[in-house]
C-alpha cells in the first residue's frame, strides 16, 4: 500500500510540529523519518497513523484519503518504543491480542488464531517463549513480541517510533539486521522513526531527513550521504570539518591549502567546505598539490579506523580517519607535525552568506 502526504501542517499552541509536509511512500518500501529529537517525525508518523489529527493537509493510502478512517480502519500496525506489552499476558497472548478483539463477524476462530501466532512467533524466532510473561525476556525479545503483535492482523501499513531506542547498542544492532531481513520477506510498507543516523542508514531504502517541522531531503541512503542538499544535512548525517575560505576563479583557498572547483560549480566570493573525517589523508611530507600543515594534538587508536585529531596551521581543530596500517606506516605520535591533504577534489560548498 503506498502512503501520501499532502501538506501537512501541525501546531500545539505557538509551537509548529509540522510545516506543510509532502510525502510520497511507495508500497513495499521501508522508509526511515530520521531527524533531532524536536524536528516533527514522531507526530508525522501519529497523523499517518491516525492517533493524531494534522490542522490541515490529508493523508492518502493508496490514493484514498484516510481523514474520517479510525486507526483500526487504516490497518495500521505500530511498534512503540517502550514495547507496550501487557504485562499480564504472556507472550501468545500479547501477540493474538489484535485477533481476539476483533468484531465476532471478523474474529478469526481459536485454531486460526493459534496457527497465525506461533507463525508469527517462528517469524521472530520465538516460538519457544509463547508461556513465558514479558517480564522474563530481555528488551531486544520483548521489542520482537511487540513487532509479532503488530504483524499479527496483517496491517497494509507497519510504523514503528523509534523500535530500538531503549535498547543497548550490540541488541540495537542485531535487531537492525533482523528487521532487514524481515521486512525483505514481507515486503510490508513501512515507516519507522529514528534520530540515529547509521540505523537510518543500514535499515531503510529511503531516508527522510527532518528539521524544525520541514524536510530538509529525501533520497536513498547513499544519495543523502554523498549528495547532502542542505548544510544541515551534512552536518546531521556523521562527522566533518568546516573550512571557511575565498574562492578565486575555479579555485577554493583556505590556509594553504588549494582545491580545484568543478566546472559546474557557480560563482562565489567566500564560501565553506563540508569534509568528513574519512576523506581527509595524512603524510610526513608536503607531497601533494593541495595541503596545509597541522600538529597532532591526540590519537585514538582504537577499533580498525584511528581517528587523529590536529590543531591546523590557521587554529582550527581538524578531525582525521585513517586506517590501522596507514598510521603503523607513518609511525604517528602527539605533538607532531604532518601535512593534511584531501583525498578526492570534489567538495560540497556553500555560499557562506546563504548560511548566515
């Protein structure tokens, strides 16, 4: 089932949530609201749900506007993040609580009931816990009950509010690669809200990134990442430098540092270069084109990427990531002197008098 939203706008009091949101949602996708606590996500998916009325706007599925449809009527499957299991039922129970409720016309008989949990239960890989009570499981099988109880009644539509936010990080990411997984086998339309930016990223097929009640970009994850539209996504979407410099024909300049602009690139008189830590390379000698100097100022070795920080020869901190065996070969220590260059020539920049 797809999902479209046309110009929703959401205030409580003098605050705005929401400010004119356009959405289309193709069906079959897994779609990920990824955004600062704050930016609107979670009262977007409310109102796609139908727990919350927008101000203005409408939300259609599969063309059809939803505005006099209750939650039930939307099909709608949600996972919140606390789980929301009933404490007094166990697992079976939670899990056939969407398919015992149901009208007596459209209530399912308890052998279909019963066929339908334990698939689901199979499904999460919990078949074995159906007695046990939500109190005798860890947070990551309860947050996959709560998953089983929302896919119980077959939703054309699953939305989960940040499914693994109470989560510790090894479960969070076990659960991330499950989901993957499941949501491959599903293929049920979904939307999920998140404010960490690698579960947008490894979990969803488009990411929709917010802020302040607005969309600042939607597009796959590698486009997002690779091809940020605003300042505020770069920024959003993992760590970077910022070099404030003067563009001199086809040339950015900062320190002493020169990179040749694109053709396609317009016209500026000072602008900022966004580069991540990644895209950064570190030598003992001014070997390269394009370099400033800087002094280490620390040295986290740790994990298979060492991240170095330096002071540049302009007082600015800069963050560099390199791999294991390029900082044994460069024999890096504190209080050095190297020489920073970047890897590729193709920069976002900014007008910075755009960003002011």
């Amino acid at each position: 089932m797809s999902i479209e939203v046309r110009n929703i706008c959401k205030t409580f009091g003098q605050f705005t949530a929401l400010n004119n949101i356009n959405l289309e949602i193709p069906t079959g996708e897994l779609v990920a609201l990824l955004g600062p606590s704050g930016c609107g996500k979670t009262t977007l998916l409310r109102i796609i749900s139908g727990l919350e009325e927008p101000d203005s706007g409408e939300i259609l599925f599969d063309g059809e506007g939803m505005a006099c449809r209750s939650v039930r009527e939307r099909q709608v499957g949600f996972v919140f993040q606390h789980y929301a299991l009933f404490r007094h039922m166990t697992v079976f129970e939670n899990v056939a609580f969407g398919l015992s409720v149901r009208p007596r016309k459209k209530r399912p008989d308890k052998d279909e009931i019963r066929k339908r949990v334990y698939e689901l239960l199979q499904m999460v890989q919990l078949e074995h816990f159906a007695n046990r009570f939500p109190t005798q499981l860890s947070g990551g099988q309860r947050q996959r009950v709560a998953l089983a109880r929302a896919l119980a009644i077959k939703p054309k539509v699953l939305l989960l509010d940040e499914p693994f936010g109470a989560l510790d990080a090894k479960v969070r990411q076990e659960l991330r690669h499950w989901l993957r997984r499941l949501h491959d086998e599903i293929h049920v339309t979904s939307v999920f809200v998140t404010h960490d930016q690698e579960e947008a990223m490894e979990v969803a097929d488009y990411v929709v990134v917010m802020n302040q009640g607005c969309i600042e970009q939607i597009g796959k994850p590698e486009e997002v990442y690779s091809k940020p539209a605003t300042p505020f996504v770069y920024e959003f979407l993992g760590n970077f430098n910022i070099f404030h410099g003067r563009v001199e024909g086809r040339k950015f300049t900062v320190g002493s540092m020169s990179i040749d602009l694109p053709e396609e690139q317009p016209v500026l008189d000072d602008a900022t270069i966004y580069i991540r830590p990644h895209q950064l390379e570190l030598d003992l000698h001014p070997n390269h084109s394009s370099y400033f100097r800087s002094h280490i100022v620390h040295i986290n070795p740790a994990g298979p990427i060492v991240k170095v920080e330096l002071l540049s020869e302009w007082n600015e901190t800069i963050h560099v990531d390199i791999t294991q065996e390029r900082y044994t070969e460069l024999n890096l220590r504190k209080g050095m002197e190297v020489f920073v260059f970047p890897k590729n020539r193709r920069m976002t920049l900014w007008n910075d008098r755009e960003e002011e």
